[in-house]
C-alpha cells in the first residue's frame, strides 16, 4: 500500500466508467469506501460491484451534475448514508455537447461543455464544502486535462473549460489552504475511454476521412505518438495512482498546483 486511505470516504464524480472508475478501484485498492456520483444507473451498478468485490463499502447515487437540485440532493444522500466525504474528485466531464461537430463555433456545444465541466463542478464542490470546512479537513481533486495548455489539439471550448478548471483549483486552494483543505488538479493526456470512442463516431459521421473506414484505435494510437514522447497512451489505473497521492497525507503541503499524466505531451 502506497497511501493509505483506510477509514476515509471518497466521492468521485463520474465514476461509473472510464478514468473516473480507474480512480474508484485505486482508491478502493488503498482502503478508501466509495461514494459514486453517476448519471448512468448501469455504469452505478457495474462500478459498485466491482467495489463490493474488493471488501469496500460503496454507496451510489444517480447525480446530474447540470443539476443544482441533483447535485444538492446526492451529496446529502451520499453523506448520511457514508457518514461523511473526506475526499471529493471532480470527475464527470464532456467533450461537447451530443452531436457535437468538433468546430469551435457552435452554442450548444460552449453551453453544454461550460454546465458539465465547470459550473457542475463548482456546484459539487459547493455541496462538499461545508463539511470539510467544519472538520478542518479535505482534499479536493479536479480533473482538467492536457488540453488546458496544450488547446491546439481540441476544441476551444473544451480546452477553455479545462483551463477554467486550473484557475478554479488556484483560486480554491488558497482560499481554503488556512482551513486545511488541499486542492489540486490533474491534467490527464489520452486516455481509450468511452469519451475517445464517441468522439471518434461523432467525426467519422461528419465524413472525416482521418477516421472514415479506419480501425478507430489505430487513429487513436498514430495521432497519440505524434505528440505524446512516450508513445503510449495513458490508463484508467495511471490517473488513479495520481489520485490517491494527492489525497493522501503524503502530499499534504502541495496544494494548487495541477499535475500532468500525459506522457510528456506537456512540459512546464
Ligand atoms: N479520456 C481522455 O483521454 C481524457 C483526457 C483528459 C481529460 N479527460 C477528462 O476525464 C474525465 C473523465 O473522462 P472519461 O474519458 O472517463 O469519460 P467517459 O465519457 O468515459 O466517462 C464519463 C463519466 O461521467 C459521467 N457523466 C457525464 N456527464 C455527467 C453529468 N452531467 N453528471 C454526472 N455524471 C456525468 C458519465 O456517465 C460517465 O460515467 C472528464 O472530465 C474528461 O474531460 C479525459
């Protein structure tokens, strides 16, 4: 064990599937129970099983994060029937709205991203706040991602969100640094997850012809080893290890700083 997280809850949202289920088993792994804040009440189930299977306790919730009134109504759910959150990780995030085109110019696609990414994330904070406040104690973990400095790659209105995500981490940090309560953020690279897939369908159906008629993964891994150093894309588990170290008392004087899990693709 290489951080022990015994006796502490962790609530991840977006954690039914993906990068965020990748964070749900480490944490689990080093002794955390689960809290699991999910709009998909299958990715709920299969995450939780999985968690009951490694000897933890895991407690579910179907949250929209889009949605004050979910949002204020999980977290108190997932608080009496946990006890209380130690750990909160800001998981659940979109590249774009539904049918998103991938240009930079669409409504829909900066109001959808801006609701998810950010204020959905502000609004769980706000809801997990007060608790640790009162305890003087917590740690706070964002997920923003190597699109926030490296934009060129993405849409701007994700990589507008991702970087509203650093400022939000900063800016949180050091208000609550006095009360004992870390926040940092992680900015993950490429990761092969459901997100990646969609995006994939979504240019082969506006007629890509990077992506038309191509094995889909192969896409994925030659336009990865054209910017990544390392070659190889990142894992689920990879974003999990990073995260149970920033909520862990072993990073207990590193606050407001987001750290990159990308392989090199950025380097600051
Ligand atoms: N996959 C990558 O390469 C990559 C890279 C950098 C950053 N990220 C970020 O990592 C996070 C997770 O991405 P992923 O690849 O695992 O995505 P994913 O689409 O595989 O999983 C996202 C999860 O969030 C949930 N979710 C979506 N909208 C929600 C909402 N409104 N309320 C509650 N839950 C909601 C989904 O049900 C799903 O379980 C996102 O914030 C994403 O921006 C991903």
């Amino acid at each position: 064990m290489f951080a022990d997280l015994n006796e502490k809850v962790a609530l991840i949202t977006g954690g039914g599937q993906g990068l965020g289920l990748g964070i749900v088993l480490k944490m689990a792994e080093q002794g955390a129970d689960i809290a699991i804040a999910d709009l998909s009440d299958e990715n709920l189930r299969q995450a939780a099983d999985q968690v009951e299977g490694m000897g933890r306790k895991v407690y579910t919730v179907k949250m929209d994060v889009t949605d004050k009134g979910s949002v204020t109504a999980g977290v108190n759910d997932l608080t009496s029937q946990a006890g209380q959150i130690d750990i909160l990780v800001n998981n659940a995030g979109v590249a774009g709205a539904p049918g998103s085109t991938g240009t930079s110019f669409r409504d829909v696609d900066w109001d959808f991203t801006w609701k998810v990414n950010v204020k959905g994330l502000v609004d769980v904070t706000e809801a997990v706040l007060p608790q640790m406040r009162q305890r003087k104690a917590g740690k706070i973990i964002n997920i923003s991602s190597v699109a926030a400095k490296a934009a060129k790659y993405i849409t701007a209105y994700y990589a507008t969100t991702k970087m509203s995500v650093v400022a939000y981490t900063q800016a949180l940090a050091r208000e609550f640094a006095a009360e004992n309560i870390n926040v940092n953020a992680i900015a993950p690279g490429r990761i092969w997850t459901q997100f990646h897939q969609d995006w994939m369908k979504e240019r082969e159906a506006l007629g890509d012809e990077a992506v038309v008629g191509k094995e889909k993964y192969d896409v994925f891994m030659a336009s990865l080893k054209e910017v990544i150093p390392m070659g190889r894309p990142q894992e689920p588990s990879d974003i999990g290890s990073l995260a149970v170290f920033l909520a862990s008392e072993e990073s207990r004087n590193i606050t407001g700083q987001t750290i990159q899990c990308d392989g090199g693709q950025v380097m600051v």
